[in-house]
C-alpha cells in the first residue's frame, strides 16, 4: 500500500509541475503529500524566488513535511524542482527533480528530462530512479 502512496505522490508532483512549465516557465519547489486522515496536501515555502535560491525551498519543504508529520501524521510526502541532469548523450539537460518518500522510510529520488518541441509541447524521456537516503522520515528503518 505504501509504494502506491509513493506512486500517486509522484503522480501528483510530475503533472503539476507539467502544468506549470506548460503555463510558460519554470517554478519554485513544492512540494505534496498524505496525511494518515487520507487527505492529500499541497505545500510550498513562502521564499521570494529573486531572493532565494532553491535549496532554501526544499530545507523549507522537508521541515515543513517534518513538522506536519508529528501534528498530523504523514503517510508519504514529496517534493520536486525545475533543474538539471546529464542526458543519455553526456549533456546536460533541463529535468524536473523529485525527492518522494513513504513513512517506512523508503525513499528515491526520480529525474525526468525535459525539452519543449515546437509546438509548445513538453517531450520528456524515460524517468530514472535511484533510491536515497530519506529526509522526512529519518527515524524509521527502510524496508
């Protein structure tokens, strides 16, 4: 039960970042997740995007995930950001960059290039998973 939390966290991350970049640019980290109620949670770090850079938002995504996890109780939580990865060919590439974790303390991590085609499209390749060390849930042992 606990991947398809991953899976639908993921799910929801990947097509509201798309949205963004379709709506014309990129966008500040953010993240979402779900709570043990069953509701699923929208978040973000009330940063100026100017004045901050986005490693500010994800340390704020992660203790914010934190905090909601000992008030609520969290069942998975994630977060994604408009970077980079080296493609198949060796170059560097734009990817929207996950870090998604479930409350057994399983992480990964989840890259996916991107290029936009002519007409206003968003072709991405295949996405690559690597598993991590997790953040939000630190005092669990991995499965």
């Amino acid at each position: 039960m606990l991947q398809q939390h991953m899976e639908d966290t993921y799910r929801y991350l990947f097509e509201t970042a798309h949205n963004a970049l379709l709506e014309g640019g990129s966008f500040a980290p953010f993240g979402a997740g779900l709570r043990r109620s069953g509701e699923q949670i929208h978040t973000n770090v009330d940063l100026s995007i100017d004045a901050s850079k986005p490693e500010d938002h994800i340390s704020g995504l992660i203790a914010g995930f934190r905090l909601d996890d000992q008030t609520n109780g969290l069942i998975a939580a994630g977060l994604v950001f408009d970077g980079q990865m080296k493609d198949r060919a060796g170059d560097h590439a734009r990817a929207l960059c996950f870090h998604i974790e479930v409350a057994n303390g399983h992480a990964v991590e989840v890259m996916a290039a991107y290029r936009r085609v002519e007409d206003g499209r968003i072709s991405f390749d295949d996405p690559q998973v690597t598993p991590v060390q997790p953040e939000v849930f630190t005092n669990v042992e991995p499965i």
